[in-house]
C-alpha cells in the first residue's frame, strides 16, 4: 500500500513539474522560429526592414499552425 501511494505522488508531482516547463517555456520555440524566419528573410530580401520582417514571420507562423502547414516564405 505505501509503495502504490508513493508512486501516485511521483505521478502528480512530475505532471505538476511538466505543467510548470510547459507555462514557463511555451514561448521558446516561436522566438526561435521568428528569428530563423527573420534570417532567412534578410538574406532573401534587398530593402530589410526588422520590425517589419518580424511582423511578417509572426503573421505567417500564426497562420499555419493553425492551419498545421509549413512555412510560406
């Protein structure tokens, strides 16, 4: 019986410990892909403008993960 009530406490706590990464970190891999998107448009594009590009790249990463495509450069 404590071995079952021991393992159900590991079981809430590493769900609690993975909630936890998960609200603190979300946001890790959109700043990463607006920035490779950001890059990839400045070495594509003559006339660079940075807010510009970045507005760009997150309209454009917004758009298709909700529609679950890749990217449209």
């Amino acid at each position: 019986m404590k071995k079952k009530i021991t393992t159900i406490i590991l079981i809430i706590l590493g769900i609690l410990v993975l909630l936890f990464i998960r609200s603190n970190y979300s946001d890790h891999n959109l700043k990463r892909t607006v920035e490779a998107c950001m890059l990839a448009t400045k070495q594509t594009s003559k006339n660079f403008n940075k807010e510009e590009a970045r507005k760009y790249c997150e309209e454009q990463i917004k758009k298709n993960k909700k529609s679950g495509l890749g990217f449209d450069y």
